[in-house]
C-alpha cells in the first residue's frame, strides 16, 4: 500500500493543472421596492453568470480511512450550500448537475481545530480543491490524486459526447515512452503524458481487435496486451498506461481502464410519466466507498 501511496503522490504531482453586505438605511425613509420586472431582469441575469456543467468524479487512489466531499455551489434562494457526494475508486457513479461559480470548489469534512462547550472538535466544510472549468465545459471527468496534507491534485478529462463519443476509446499515456494501440486496424499514437483518442467508434455492437504497445528508446515494441473488446454505442473507456520504478520489465508497465456506461444508448427521451420531479444526479447521502482496486484490461 505504500508503494501505491507513493506512486498515487507522484502522478497526482504530474498530472495536477495546477459578499460584500449592504448596511440597511439609517434614515427614516425605506428603500423603494423594485419592480417586477427589475427582480426579473436581476434573476435572468444571475442564472447567465452560474455555469452549468455535469461533473463526474473519482479517486485514483481512496484515501486510508476515507474522506466525505461535497461541492459548493449556490441554492435556489441564491446562497452557498454544500451538496454531500460519493465517489469511487476509478469507477465513475454517475454524474453531478453543477450550477456555479466557474472554479468549482471541492470541501471536505473535517475538524476546525476549536472544541465546543461540550468539549467535542467541531466539524465543518474545509476547502479541498478548486476545479478550475473553461467556459465551454459541460461534461467533464475529474481523477482525484488525495495528496495527505488536506488537499489534492486532479486531472480533467472532457467528457462531452462531440469531444468523446461514446463507442470509443481515448488512451492516457502516463510513461516516459510512447504507447501505441491499434484498434480494429487503425493505430494511435500517444506522446508521453498525453491522452489520444481513438480515431474510429462504433455504434452498434461489435468485437474490434486491439493491441497495445510501448515503443521503446531502442525502436522495439513491447506488446502490453493482445484482446478482442466488447464496443458499442452504451459505453465507452478511459485506458491508463502506468510505468511503476521497477528493473524488471515484465511487471514495469500496467495498464488500468474505466468504463463510462451510456445512460441513453438508444437516443430515446424518457417519458414525461416516467421522468423523476427531482434531480436523479445529485445524491443526497454519500455512498460507501467501494474497496475494490483498479481494473485492469482483459
């Protein structure tokens, strides 16, 4: 656990991008209420500042002991709150509907350092990380590197269905070397630190061939892995491609993948009947985090 400890700081270290109150009035006269269409003009313009954008997110690493997160983002009645969430370790649960400030803020429960009259530390929402959006992010994927002194490093990865369609596969390469895939004949080529997108998907169900390879200094391909891959339009997949320090090159390279499953894969809207009155993506109770470690590929 150390060593993987050790290796979650370094990538984290890699791949880290790194109210003012209104006095009431004194005098004896009260403000002038604004008008309706005043309220509605300042109300319009409030929602076009909020940025609205889906967030997933995961831990590359779960932290020992595990850790409750929430996001900061404004209520209906226009005031900071902190929804609570769950997340997993490289296995996404699903999507979060942000309504904010563009830098979305990550706090974390932990303890102030001052007791109550009772004697017990008091607990509240400490900064944790702050995410920081473009303007033009609306679905983004977000790994999490806990870096033990109360705060963390992350990678962003743009999730949009035009920017990663599902069917398809986008290859992180995380080694000093490059790695090459070739999926059903086309080959990729990823430069070290980089991630790369598959130049074929597929929409209907189908078994490509895919090979993965590092290309070492002296111009010879080491095969990581040779498999036939299940693909379609219902998921697509993150592969990581890992150098640990090792002198031994058959246990040196590791590759870890995620699965984002397709919540509409047909294309069909829900039926109005059948459609939730609340927001089904932004959990009320943080789930337990699961234990299990990453996967690797087939």
């Amino acid at each position: 656990m150390t060593r993987f400890l050790a290796l979650a700081a370094l990538l984290g270290g890699l791949l880290c991008a790194s109210a003012h109150a209104v006095d009431p009035p004194t005098g004896p006269k009260t403000a002038p209420k604004a008008s309706p269409k005043a309220s509605a003009g300042k109300k319009k313009e409030k929602e076009v500042e909020q940025h609205l954008c889906k967030l997933r997110l995961m831990w590359w690493l779960a932290p020992q002991g595990g850790l409750e997160l929430g996001i900061q983002q404004e209520s209906d009645q226009g005031q900071n709150e902190v929804v609570p969430i769950g997340i997993s370790q490289m296995q996404i649960n699903g999507s979060i509907d942000y309504h904010g400030q563009v830098a979305v803020q990550v706090m974390r429960k932990g303890a102030t350092g001052e007791i109550d009259k009772k004697g017990k530390p008091i607990v509240t929402w400490l900064p944790y990380v702050t995410l920081p959006l473009k303007p033009d992010d609306t679905d983004i994927c977000v790994i999490l590197f806990d870096n033990g002194k109360g705060g963390a490093n992350f990678r962003i990865f743009d999730f949009k269905p035009a920017t990663f369609p599902y069917g398809s596969l986008k290859i992180v390469n995380l080694c000093a070397a490059k790695v090459a895939c070739s999926l059903d004949g086309k080959v990729i080529l990823a430069e070290p630190g980089k991630a790369v997108l598959s130049p074929n998907s597929f929409a209907t169900r189908a078994a490509p061939q895919i090979t993965m390879a590092i290309q070492e200094a002296g111009g010879e391909d080491r095969i990581l892995f040779m498999s036939r891959m299940i693909m379609s339009d219902s998921t697509r997949s993150l592969f990581f491609v890992i150098e640990r320090p090792s002198d031994n090159n058959e246990t040196r390279y590791e590759v870890t993948s995620v699965v984002d499953f397709n919540p509409n894969p047909a294309g069909v809207l829900r039926p109005a009947s059948d459609a939730p009155s609340g927001n089904e993506n932004a959990p009320t109770k943080a789930p337990k985090e699961t234990k299990a470690a990453p996967r690797k590929a087939a």
